[in-house]
C-alpha cells in the first residue's frame, strides 16, 4: 500500500525537528519514530547520561556552602563525573563512607551527611523515581515534595479544623508520630516496594541498581566518618543511633534518597488511611500525622487500626505521646500551634530565637555600642530574617511587636542593616544605638 493513500488519517506525524505536529507534512513518510522516555533528569532511561549527571551536579550544588568533599569533587569534576557514569552503568557504584555530626535543635539526632559524588547520584536518582511516585502520593504528604512544605501542611491542618469546628462547633483531633522512624524503617520490605513499583514503571536496569546499592548494606558497613565529639555524641539518645538500628533496619537522616525513600514506606500508610479507613481529614509531615472529625470515638477506633497496621504491615510502631484532644486545646504541630479561628507560634521557637538573639547581644555589645565585622551583623540580621519569617506565618504582629520594643537594638541594626553590609569584608565598626 503507498504511504500517502494512508497518511492523511491513519498516522501520528511529527517534525522531529521541532517536536510539532507539521499538518501531514510527508517529509517523514507518515512514520513514527518510536523514541525511549525521557525523565525530568533529561536523560533516557536505563542509562546515566553525561548530561543528566551534569544536571545533578548543578542541583547538589545549588545553595550549599562549599565544603572540602566539594571543593575536592569540583576541582576535577569532569573527571569524577565521567567516573561515576562508568561505574552506575557498569553496576559498580556503591556509597561511600557519609560524614556523621550531630545537631542539637530542636532536639538531638545524628546527621549522615553523605559524600558530595553520592550527593550527585541521589539527584540523579531521585528525580526519576519521583516521576513515578509523585502522581500516586496522597495530597496531604507534605515531606519533602515541591510544592508542599511546613507552611502547606499547617494551612491545610487549620482548614481541617475550621471545617469540623465550623457550625456546631467542637470536634477533636487525633496527633501521632511514628517511633523513631528513619532508624525502623526495614530495608528489605522497602526495596520489595520500590522493586514492583518500579518494575511496572519500566524503570532502567541502571537506576534500579543505584536503588539497590543504597540499601542493601547498612551505612555502618558502607562506612562512617564521625566529626561529633564524645560529649555532642552523647546527646544522641542510644536508640536514635542509627549504629543501633535493629538487624535490616535503619536510613541515614541527612540524604536525599533516604527522605523520599521514607514518603515511598510511609506511603502505605497514607493509602491505608485514606482508601480503607476512608478518613478525608488526615496528613502526614514525615513520621507526625493528624487527623481530624468531629466524633471522638471514631478517632480512638482509627487510633487502633491505624496502630495495627504499622506493626502487621511496616514493622512500625507509635510513640507513645498520642494526643486526643477537642481541637479548641490547639494543635501543636511543626513549629505552630493551631487553633479553628488562628495560629500562634509555639513557645519553644521564641525561646530560641530569644536565646540566638542574646548570644549575639553578648558577644557584640560593648560600652560605645555594638562592635563587630560586616560578616557579624549579616549573620544577626540572617537570624531574624529566619524568625521572621516563621512568624510572619502566623497571627504574630503584636507578637513581633513586643519582642522588638524588647530589643531596641536589634530594630536599629535590622533597619539599617544595608548600610552596615556594603562596608570593605573583614573592617571591624562600631555602630551606637540608642537607649540599647
């Protein structure tokens, strides 16, 4: 059969030249070039592309501090690159040893910072993974996903409530939080997930086995390198040591892949709740969920089922703080406490920013006034910008307002902070204010 007595109705044409439909134009004979998907890493799948490892690079780069694992990483970056695209497609790349410190706010954890090449794979990575799961996850998972966040979950949280209290008033809400999550999570009921999924998907041979490295092995035997001393260590209760995580168990807090790994686990939950416990108001911000109804015994029976299945299904358990409360008690949720009619900022976050702001007075406030280099007052004004911009989220003005007449000084240094800022790096000033 000649092509043309066909091409007008029975074809899809496309000018591969611009990826427009060109009206039939019979350049191409009114064939179809069959082409492989593209992921949003813009590479083709089942391979790591130059390019897109290029890509990845530029996003794990992206507003980070330079470290020395960087620096080192970048000086022959070329190079390191092309080394990790031979060895992902080779199917020999494994992690290597991840920075372990420990962070003290809000509460004491170990951070797993990993290797600045592996950083690069998990951007690689991810991506594509989430390109698969991103149009199956609930709505209300608010975890690192673009497009979410703390200030999402906690407005979608006070619609929840102004929904149930609207009316009739009352209602009550329904907080847990998962046990010591990241450290519980069972690799190998992970990697069963993420294989079948996958697999369906149509996902690479080469991703597949990056998925595969980054949890067949503990991180203790992958390796560690800890910059904690003995004393912030310390500070880490035993069972939140990720070296004590029960036999298959256990991600390092601080990597990429480990943060979606834990949506994909905790995702199970997600549709158990939503599809067979049929519960509409309910999210979840990592490990801590909430949901909210009008009837408290209803609560309790999902409290129940929902407990039952973490341990049956994810080898999961609940903290046990567990918070049945009438939602007019408030909902202290992520940095907030939340209310039908408003929010207010939890008490902690403005002992601490009062703590931040003090250190600072202590070290900076001399008899002529307050004396440090351009770098220091930067450093204050980084610092209030960050609280203010917590605040600014909830029902604070009068809040900020007594705080500031609290601290005359800091409003004029924060006011006149350009002035300061576009002085010669490292000259120490002097800037006097009055009534400090």
């Amino acid at each position: 059969m000649r092509g043309d007595a066909w091409s007008s109705g029975c074809a899809w044409i496309v000018n591969f030249n611009n990826g427009n439909v060109n009206n039939n134009n019979r350049n191409n004979r009114a064939f179809v070039r069959a082409v492989r998907r593209v992921s949003p890493a813009g590479e083709c799948q089942g391979e790591a592309s130059l390019r897109a490892l290029y890509q990845a690079w530029r996003a794990a780069r992206r507003k980070k501090q330079p470290s020395r694992n960087q620096l080192a990483f970048e000086l022959r970056s070329i190079d390191r690159m092309l080394d990790l695209q031979d060895r992902l497609n080779a199917g020999t790349w494994s992690p290597a040893p991840t920075t372990c410190f420990v962070a003290t706010r809000p509460k004491a954890r170990e951070i797993h910072a990993p290797d600045f090449g592996d950083r690069v794979v998990h951007h690689w990575l991810v991506p594509q993974l989430e390109d698969i799961y991103e149009p199956t996850f609930i709505h209300d998972s608010y975890a690192n996903r673009k497009g979410k966040g703390t200030h999402a979950a906690v407005r979608r949280l006070q619609q929840f409530a102004r929904q149930v209290h609207s009316g009739q008033g009352g209602g009550w809400y329904l907080q847990l939080d998962v046990h010591n999550c990241f450290n519980s999570i069972h690799r190998a009921t992970l990697y069963r997930m993420l294989k079948a999924r996958l697999t369906r998907a149509g996902l690479g041979e080469v991703p597949m086995r990056a998925v595969h490295a980054l949890l067949r092995h503990p991180v203790q035997q992958q390796g560690v390198i800890y910059r904690a001393t003995a004393t912030e260590r310390a500070l880490v209760p035993p069972h939140k040591r990720l070296e004590n995580a029960p036999p298959g168990c256990g991600l390092p807090i601080g990597n990429l892949s480990s943060q979606f790994f834990a949506n994909v686990y905790l995702d199970a939950l997600d549709q158990f709740v939503k599809h067979t416990l049929k519960a509409k108001r309910y999210l979840r911000y990592v490990d801590d969920f909430v949901l909210v109804h009008r009837d408290r015994a209803q609560l309790e029976e999902w409290r129940v089922a929902i407990e039952r299945f973490l341990g049956q299904e994810l080898r999961l358990g609940l903290k046990a703080d567990q918070r049945l409360r009438p939602l007019s008690a408030g909902i202290d949720f992520l940095g907030y406490v939340v209310y039908p009619t408003h929010t207010r900022v939890r008490s902690r976050v403005l002992r601490h920013a009062a703590d931040s702001l003090q250190r600072w007075q202590q070290a900076h406030q001399t008899a002529a006034g307050f004396r440090g280099t351009p770098e220091d007052f930067q450093r204050l004004d980084a610092v209030w910008a960050s609280y203010q911009g917590h605040l600014a989220h909830a029902n604070s003005w009068r809040l900020q307002q007594h705080f500031l007449r609290r601290r005359p000084w800091l409003a004029a240094l924060t006011h006149n902070r350009r002035r300061f800022h576009h002085r010669l790096s490292g000259r120490r000033l002097t800037v006097r204010v009055s009534n400090a």
